[in-house]
C-alpha cells in the first residue's frame, strides 16, 4: 500500500486543494485501447473543427495554477503548469502527443477538463508519498532525463517520496524513475484544482472519465480523495 499525504503547510496554503488519486492494477499497457484512441481523436476533431479548445493562461482553472506557482516562487509563464503546457502544445501543433495508452488517457482527461494530470508507477515508488514544500536539499531527476539531477529550492512544492523529488513546482514535471510505461501494472493517476468549491464537481468528472479509459485495461480501479480536511488517502 501506498500513502499519499498533504502537508498541514501546503493545505493551509491552498485550502481549495482537492486531488483524485485514481488507481489501476493490473494494467496491462500492451493491447490496444480503442476507447482512448477515440478519446483523444475526437479533441483534436473540436480542436481542428473549432468547437473545442484547450484551456490557457485566461481561464480561471489555469489562472489559478499560476497564481499558485507565483507563490512559492515559480515563473509560471517560464515553467508551467502542466495542463498549461499541454494545451498550448495542442493548440500549436493540433494533435497531442502518443506516448503509451496510460499516458495519452491521462493527457486527454486533463486538456478535456482544464485540470493538471499525473502518475507514478507505484512499483517505483519508495514509500509513502508527501505533497510538501521541498526543503533545498532533495534530488530530482526530470522524465527524459535520467542522467540529470536537479535540486528543487527551498519552498517548492513538490511530490516526495522517501527515495527523492516524484514531481517539481507541484505538477510541472514528473521524475523519470516513477515514470510510466506500457509495462506499468499498478499505477497511481492524479488530477488536481486548487479551487474544490468551483471545480470539485469537474475533478469527479474527470476521475469518473480516466476510469472508464482504464477499467477495460485494468484488473481493477479506485479513486481516493485528498484535501486539507482529509489530507491522507492510502491506495491499495
């Protein structure tokens, strides 16, 4: 089992928090996934057809992020969001990227609804998971890089584990060692607001939606709650 906690620091913050935390065992991300090829086929459909497209930097659902990272000293306009990321990336090229059907479930969920998205292969993970602020000294090695290593500054919000950084500037980035791949079996996907009042209908949404992407695929399927009233979710 795996804890997931939010730090009394970070949820007295940011006491709008609300974080999904769907889990899937017994992922099996080697056949194919016509329910997310079809998912992500029809956003880029609205988009080229102009009946759909992804929220940015004006939409309260982003606005808010930004205002988040200019708080614990991040330039969000340098290094952003990821849901800001992705949806200035599909409105440029058109299409979002193909990674693995895991991967692009999540990534369709989160430009769909406006909502930052992540996951950890919790085969990888060392430990319980903490969102916290970084204290300076934690090491970090970004997706794609496995031979770099970055130290977050003191003040940053981060996903931690008792092995490192899983995350950077709260959901920028994910760490390369929890990385997930078509051979991920159990795996831990998270979707976040900071407004729970206003948004916390559409995170329920969106976890109800990354579900039934998943459950064809999976042997099983949850969805744990986190907040500054019920800051400890454990996933089996």
């Amino acid at each position: 089992m795996t804890a997931f906690h939010l730090s009394p620091a970070v949820a007295a913050a940011f006491p709008g928090t609300l974080i999904a935390v769907v889990t899937a065992t017994g992922l099996r991300g080697r056949e194919p996934w016509p329910g997310t090829t079809t998912a992500v086929t029809e956003l880029e459909r609205q988009l080229a057809d102009g009946t759909w497209h992804p929220a940015d930097d004006t939409d309260p659902r982003v606005e808010a992020w930004h205002t988040a990272y200019r708080a614990f000293g991040t330039n969000p306009r340098r290094v952003r969001p990821s849901v800001d990321a992705l949806g200035r990336r599909l409105a440029k090229k058109g299409a979002l990227p193909r990674i693995n059907p895991a991967v692009d479930s999540y990534n369709a969920v989160s430009v769909r609804h406006g909502l930052p998205a992540g996951a950890f292969d919790l085969r990888h993970v060392s430990g319980d998971i903490a969102i916290r602020y970084a204290e300076g000294t934690e090491a970090f090695t970004p997706l794609g890089e496995p031979d770099t290593t970055e130290t977050p500054k003191a003040g940053e919000v981060i996903y931690a584990d008792a092995a490192g950084v899983l995350t950077r500037h709260w959901n920028h980035r994910d760490a390369h060692r929890t990385r997930v791949t078509e051979d991920s079996t159990h795996v831990a996907f998270l979707l976040e607001t900071l407004h729970a009042d206003r948004d916390g209908a559409l995170v329920e949404q969106a976890a109800a939606e990354l579900r039934v992407l998943l459950a064809p695929h999976a042997d099983a399927t949850a969805t744990h709650w986190i907040s500054p009233a019920a800051p400890l979710a454990t996933t089996a």
